[in-house]
C-alpha cells in the first residue's frame, strides 16, 4: 500500500505512515511541489498506484464526481496538533491496511475511521 500526502500536511506525515509500514511520498518531492494542481496530484496517483492523504475536501468532490483520485485518504480532524495527527495514523494503522482491503475512500476523524467501499 502506496500513499501521495498532499501538500497541506506536514512531510513528517511520509515518515509516520513509513514507521507504520506504507510506503508514502510526500506532494514536495514532485517536479512542481506544492504547486502541484489536484489534477495531476489526481492523474499522478492513479497512474501510480498512490493513495491520496489529504486535508482538502476538493480530493473528496473530485473522488465522488470524476473517480479521480481512484482512491482516498480524507483527514478530517479539524486544525490538531502534529504530534496528535501521527497518534491518529500510528493508532489506526492496522484499520487503515484493513479497510483499504475492500474500501476505496476512507475518512479518518477524531472518533475513528469510516470505510466507503468501492
């Protein structure tokens, strides 16, 4: 399992997830950083095999409109400190590689994680 973290979220984020066992790029290291438009963010993670983690409820209405980005991770804790956002993943890691078994949309909250299957 394979994550793009969006350029709203700190590139710490790619170290987390890795120390929880996903492989994961942050948007910075693309050729256009975080200048990089949703679209090609979009078109980069599906050609790729790249789970969007993003903030941006843009990739939300994308998904469910277009089916771009095939597949999401949508953060929706409200502003919370890093520290608390990488409790979050470390925490749920195993649910995460759970639901993405059979869900292509996941949206992580400060209660939990809600699986949208594909």
């Amino acid at each position: 399992m394979k994550f793009l973290v969006d350029a709203q979220l700190p590139s710490k984020l790619c170290e987390i997830l890795e120390s929880a066992g996903f492989h994961s790029i942050h948007v910075d290291s693309l050729p256009t950083g975080d200048e990089t438009p949703d679209r090609v963010i979009c078109a980069y993670a599906d050609k790729e095999d790249l789970i969007v983690v993003t903030k941006d409820s843009d990739f939300y209405h994308s998904h469910m409109i277009l089916g771009q980005p095939k597949r999401l991770f949508l953060i929706t804790t409200g502003n919370i400190r890093n520290r608390r956002l990488f409790d979050l993943i470390r925490n749920n890691a195993l649910t995460v590689k759970i639901l993405f078994e059979t869900c292509n949309y996941l949206e992580m909250s400060n209660d939990g994680i809600i699986g949208h299957e594909a």
